[in-house]
C-alpha cells in the first residue's frame, strides 16, 4: 500500500502553561494580533508564512517533568483513518487512537512522541 503519510509538515507543536498569555506573547514576538481561535481550550494555531506552517501553541500538555514526550510536530494527511491503518498494519507502536476525528500518537523505534494530523 502506498503511504498516505504526506511528506510534508504544518505544524510544530509549543508546549505552554497559560494557553493566552502564550498566544499574546508569540503574537507579540512576531508582531501579530492575538486574534487567532483558540481550539477545544488549549489550542492556538499561528500561520508562519503563506506556505502552510503554524507554530501551535498547546497548554493541554504541558507538564515540567514531561514536556519531551510531547509531540514536537505531526506528520499530515488527508485521510485519517487510512493513515491509522497503515500504521498499524506497519507494527508502528500507537500511543493513542484517533482523537477527535483528527490525530492520533505514535511512537518511532527510539521512544519519540510523533503525531500524525488530518490537515
């Protein structure tokens, strides 16, 4: 089966204990309004550039003893659920199912925390 992992990422994940303040700071820093959403109370996603990339900013995460198992950025793909599949059908070590219809966790043969995202 071909991947359906896209070679490609949009997303580098900032673990942050107060999902506003970080929001006001990294806008702050980059000279953006602290416009963006944010998502499901712990999410905020802001774009870098024209070309897709966004820094995501996530306070549902953030533990000062954990902070490394946290996925640093994801994997994308348009179809999740053949992306689950393939993983596991490939033995990859799944750390979560799919989660709200959008990612899910995994980990590589060295203990790394990745994610795929449907984007």
């Amino acid at each position: 089966m071909p991947s359906p992992i896209k070679n490609q990422i949009t997303g580098i994940f900032v673990p942050v204990k107060d999902i506003e303040a970080a929001r006001a700071w990294y806008c702050d820093l980059l000279g953006l309004e602290p416009t963006y959403d944010i998502l499901s109370g712990h999410l905020c996603c802001i774009p870098m550039n024209n070309n897709g990339q966004n820094v995501v900013l996530d306070s549902n995460v953030y533990a000062p003893d954990n902070v490394f198992q946290t996925p640093a950025f994801h994997f994308d793909t348009d179809d999740i659920e053949l992306a689950y599949a393939y993983m596991k059908e490939k033995g990859i070590a799944l750390t979560s199912g799919i989660e709200h219809g959008h990612w899910f966790r995994f980990t590589d043969p060295d203990g790394n925390h990745l994610m795929i995202c449907r984007c």
